[in-house]
C-alpha cells in the first residue's frame, strides 16, 4: 500500500523468521527470495540468501539447497 520500499526488505526478512521458526518452509522460502529478487543490493540479502538455503535443507529438497549454497557463495562471496 505505501510507495516507499524502505522497510520492505527488513518486513520480508522478519516475515521469513517467523515462518522459519515455525517450519513453515514455504512462507520463508518465499519471503526470504523476494529480498533476494527485489532487493538484491540490500544489505539483507547474503543473509536472506543463506536462510533460504537452511529453509530448503530443513525441508528436505537438497538439491535446491545445495543450488542456494552455491548461490550464496558465487553471489556474496565475502
């Protein structure tokens, strides 16, 4: 509803969280790639990129973790 993105990434990163700690995988996979998409610069992306990687190993889809891993290591490599 607002304009402004300014919190947007730290509301998704919050929402990812919550949805994680609840081993709600499906919600924090996709609160955690809207940063990654959307907000690629944000200094909550290398993290948001790791939790996704967790979220997808905790849910049992190796592959696509393994596929974030590799992400977050070619992407961040800091």
């Amino acid at each position: 509803d607002y304009p402004s993105p300014k919190y947007a990434p730290r509301i998704s990163y919050l929402l990812g969280q919550f949805a994680q700690e609840l081993e709600n995988w499906d919600e924090a996979i996709e609160s955690y790639e809207l940063i990654i998409r959307q907000y690629p610069d944000s200094q909550l992306a290398p993290d948001a990129q790791f939790k996704l990687a967790q979220c997808y190993e905790e849910a049992g889809d190796f592959d696509n973790a393994l596929e974030a891993y590799v992400t977050l290591a070619a992407t961040y490599p800091k």
